[in-house]
C-alpha cells in the first residue's frame, strides 16, 4: 500500500457525525431496495428460518427489514445514533431483527455467526480488508458477503440529474474524503473482494423505475454524507434553495427515475 493510500476506517466521518443530521432524511430521499432484487438474492444464498444474517451499517434497517421474510435472525449494526433511532422505531414490531450499536472494527466472535453479511452502501466507510478479515471468521462455511449499490443510467430520462449533479457539485467539490473515494489511487470494492477470502463473485441487478419529486431530491442530498446539514452548516439553506429554483419548473411537478440495482454476492467459492 503506498503512503497514499490509507486504509479507510469509519472513525473520520463518524466523528464528524455527518450522518446525525442525514439520518432524518434518508427514507424519504433515497431510492428503495427492490423487492424483487431482495428475493432474488434470498433465494440465490438459499436462506431459511435457520439461517441468521448481518445488516452491517444498518442505517435505518431497510436492508434488515427487506430480508426479514426471508431468514431468521438479523443484527443490525450502525454506529449512529440518530439512525439506530430509526432503525429501531422501523423495527419494533419485527419480532426477528435486533438492532445494536457497532461498527465493522467492532466485528468479534461475540456476535455469533452468520449466513451472510449484508452492506448497503456503506462498504466505503469501513477497513474493507480488516472487515472482510473479520467477516471470514464469523460466516458459515457457506457464507456470503453481499454489497448492494444503485447508479442511474445516462439515459434521456435521467437528463434531468445533470442539472442536480451541478448543483450538489457546488457543495461537496471541497470534501476531501469523498474526493479521495473518487480517485483512482481508490481501489474499487471488487478489486479488494478478489484479493479477499470471499473471491467468488457474482453479481445480480435490476433496473427499476421511480417517480422523483423536487421535495424527494433535496431530501436525497440532504442524506448524503457530503451535503448533509452536519457538513454543510450555514451554506445548507443556499443548497436547498438551489435545489428548489431548478426544479420547481417541472410540468406536473415531478420526473421518472432510472436506477439500476446490483448486488455482488461474494464468496469464498
């Protein structure tokens, strides 16, 4: 690893708390995990009622809660105290998921095991090879981990997202550690999966299409680590009003949304 390239721990962004201020707005502004994506990956690993699965940095549990049907037991583990608030209001009444404080340095066999170990988009926030070291000796011999991620394709009706990637470009262009995520001294996920115990991939996606509101989008930006309020501070209003000028324009007030979903499933093969 050259002096540039760091290992990545959740330490720097936690402590700044960034995600304080976005948990508040993370449903209401993110895409949603699709169902039939979460079935399909459900059936894939072959889960059952007895298998137990990690959500690890659970956020406000929507990957927890997706897989809830499908397996028995789930931890779900955040270090944020304002989306462990979520998570476990979202969660109460799911008598199969338990959500607790932690973050992936603090992965020990303490937790038990698991099936699989579930990350939605949260994965850069981590040591990804300290965790990948720690999640190979807490999953099954059979065990998997999954990491989901959305894009949006560059299709006429995404057209609209260029004029909201301007805008947010305002805002975050002096973030230094998502200028570093988006290097290419950044080793991307699969390139640190392959050099990893659980180094057989595959991948499954689905593209899906949504309605977006100009009220969704700044609640999207508002729950991103970059331009959230908790980084952002005083130039938070200039953002959302930013936001609203460019899209209140909308005929009918709202556009469709492409996203395409993947989920790599790794394992050791």
């Amino acid at each position: 690893m050259s002096p540039t390239q760091q290992p990545q721990t959740e330490a720097a962004d936690f402590a700044n708390r960034r995600f304080q201020s976005a948990a508040a707005h993370y449903c209401a502004g993110r895409p949603p995990y699709p169902p039939t994506l979460i079935a399909r990956v459900a059936e894939l690993l072959a889960l059952t009622p007895a298998d137990r699965l990690l959500d690890l940095g659970c956020g406000p549990a929507n990957l927890a809660l997706a897989f809830a049907p499908h397996a028995g037991e789930i931890l779900a583990l955040d270090p944020e105290p304002a989306m462990l608030a979520l998570a476990h209001a979202a969660t109460q009444h799911v008598a199969n998921i338990r959500v607790r404080a932690g973050r992936a340095a603090d992965l020990s066999a303490e937790l038990g095991g698991f099936r699989a170990a579930l990350i939605g988009r949260a994965f850069h926030w981590m040591d990804r090879a300290d965790t990948l070291e720690r999640l190979d000796r807490m999953l099954d011999l059979n065990g998997a981990v999954v990491l989901f991620d959305d894009e949006h394709p560059k299709i006429p009706q995404n057209d609209w997202r260029r004029t909201y990637q301007e805008i947010i470009s305002r805002y975050l262009d002096d973030d230094e550690d998502r200028r570093r995520r988006k290097s290419d001294s950044y080793e991307p996920h699969l390139s640190v999966l392959l050099n990893s115990a659980f180094r057989h991939l595959e991948t499954l996606g689905e593209i899906v299409t949504l309605t977006v509101t100009a009220d969704r989008l700044i609640e999207r930006a508002l729950s991103l680590s970059s331009t959230s309020e908790a980084r952002l501070g005083a130039r938070t209003p200039c953002m959302v009003a930013d936001l609203a000028a460019a899209f209140s324009g909308w005929d009918g007030g709202q556009r469709e949304e492409i996203v395409e979903w993947t989920a790599i499933v790794a394992s050791r093969g």
